[in-house]
C-alpha cells in the first residue's frame, strides 16, 4: 500500500509560470501560469487541442518550454536523479514494452529510480494485478495497461502524483475504486493532478479545478465555484400548449426555449412562478422540473469560444 508520500515532501506544490510552447508556427500553450496545490484533488480540463497534454510533458521535463518555467517543489523535474520518488505520471499507458512482463517492467523502473523492490509486488496488488504480473503487457486490455500506468505512477510513493485522462478504458469497478484511490491520495496530504475530459467523473472527484482553453488559462478556483459560473438554474416544462405557456411566460419577463420533444427551459423564473401562472392561464402543465448548472454546463459555456473542432461544422 502507499504509504503517506514517505520518500518526498508532503507539501510538494506544482506551479508554472507563463508556461508557454510553440511548435513552428503553433502555439499549443501560451503564457500559462497556475498553481497545484497538495491535500486535494485538482482536475485539469479544457477542450481537445486545449494543451493539456502538452503542459503534463513540460511538468515531467519531456517537452522544453519556448519561455516561462514549471516546478515542482521549487525545482525543476530533470533536476532530480530518482524521479518517480518525487513525481509519479500516468501520460499514455500504451506506452510501455509490450514484450515485457508487468513485473518486469516495473522492476526495471524501481531499479533505475532505486526503489525498494518489494515495491513492486505492493503496488501491483495496490491496482489489481498481481494476478497476472508475470503476463506479457502485449495481451493486456487497455483498462489493464492503465491499471499497470497507475502502478508505475505509485511505484516511488510519491508526493506529487499526474494522471492524463487515467479513466480511459476503466470498466465501472475500475472507475470507482480509482475514484477513492485519488481521494486517498489527497488525503494523505499529496498533490493529485487529473486530466479528463469525463465532467461526470471531475463533478465526483477534483476539490479544484485549472481549466485552459488554445493553451490558455480559463479558470482556476474551486469546482463549485466553476460550476456556479454556468447559467445558473432553470425549469424544465412541458405542456401540451407550447405556444400559449411561451407567451405567457415572455410577456412576464422569462427566457424561454424550446428543446428537443416539445419541451421548454425556462430561465429567469422559478419553477413556482411558471406553475402559478400556468394554472391562471388555464394551460395545462404536465411536468416542472428544476435543474441547476452542471460542471458540465459551466465547462461547455465557459470553453465555447476555445473549441478547436465544432462537430457539425462544414469547411
């Protein structure tokens, strides 16, 4: 089992710094600056071609920054000999050698990070492996590869722990026991940094968010506060007279639109107001439902204008 980030500083915080990296003529992050902080866990978010991915390499020293800087603890990450003992990764699980056992693959990192090699066998039983720790990584699932990144990511126990979108290919069980596995990370007092593009799993999981859009930063504060900056609440309706409760409802100063299925949302009034109205007006209503904003909601019309790929859209 990990064991309270016992080879590194409890207390380990990420920051960049007007992080940015151009590719020729491309910027994929531009002058990004943010904080990760330990004891919660912190959801990365933004749209495809947001930079994400990009910002994970700069973190882990596999990409160079144009300009800015990123640190963990104050240092760089190639600044450290041992790194797993300071930062663990999950970046691409297809990423490893397919001809090598899981067992063998993870020894081989323990021996280059000097790591403990009972490690090896606590952190495949930690994820679910160990019962087939001596199988090739080729004819494995890719729920099963992920598992075996996440133990990878866990082998050094330490502080700081990155994850890119480490929910892929996870089945429920795997969604859920990954679920608490962040949380007791976070509350082991380490730095959990979660990329997804899943808004169901980030509204059940992350304390704080960082959400990016063409590189750049959008958001970073709690997620109730992200979620709270969406439209806020509305009522669903549905009625039999669509036109008369729409005339209604607009004459007295509501927003009104009508959905898929002949249903209304409603917007600026409250749910008690439209039923009162209705019943005066003699339309009949047969559902009101009241719906707050979503993280998902927040995310959609906050990144709206930093989507790179609109489906639907003719070129």
């Amino acid at each position: 089992m990990t064991s309270g980030a016992g080879n590194g500083t409890v207390g380990s915080v990420i920051e960049a710094n007007e992080l940015t990296k151009r590719y020729g003529s491309t910027t994929s992050v531009n002058c990004l600056s943010f904080t990760v902080r330990p004891g919660r866990v912190t959801g990365f978010l933004g749209p495809n071609g947001a930079g994400k991915s990009t910002t994970l390499r700069m973190i882990l020293g596999l990409h160079d920054p144009t300009s800015g800087s990123v640190t963990v603890d104050g240092r760089s990450f190639r600044d450290r000999p041992r790194g797993l003992r300071h930062v663990g990764g999950l970046l691409d699980a297809h990423d490893v050698h397919g001809g090598r056992s899981a067992r063998a693959h993870l020894s081989m990192l323990a021996r280059s990070n000097r790591i403990p090699r009972r490690r090896v066998g606590e952190v495949l039983q930690e994820v679910g492996l160990a019962e087939v720790a001596g199988r090739r990584i080729g004819g494995f699932s890719l729920g099963m590869k992920q598992r075996l990144g996440i133990a990878a990511a866990l082998l050094g126990d330490p502080p700081v722990l990155l994850f890119d979108e480490p929910l892929n290919g996870l089945d429920p069980e795997g969604v859920k026991w990954l679920r608490g596995l962040f949380r007791r990370l976070a509350d082991e007092g380490r730095t959990v940094f979660v990329s997804s593009h899943l808004m169901s799993e980030m509204e059940n999981t992350a304390d704080e968010l960082i959400v990016i859009g063409r590189g750049e930063l959008i958001a970073a504060e709690s997620l109730a506060q992200f979620s709270a900056r969406g439209s806020g609440t509305s009522v669903t309706v549905r009625t039999p007279d669509v036109a008369a409760l729409t005339a209604i409802l607009t004459d007295e100063g509501a927003t009104v639109r009508l959905d898929a299925g002949g249903l209304l949302t409603v917007t600026g009034m409250d749910a008690a107001t439209i039923g009162d109205l209705a019943f005066e007006h003699v339309v009949p209503v047969q559902e009101l439902t009241t719906r707050t904003s979503s993280l998902e909601d927040a995310f959609m019309e906050l990144t709206a204008d930093s989507v790179q790929y609109l489906a639907g859209e003719g070129r």
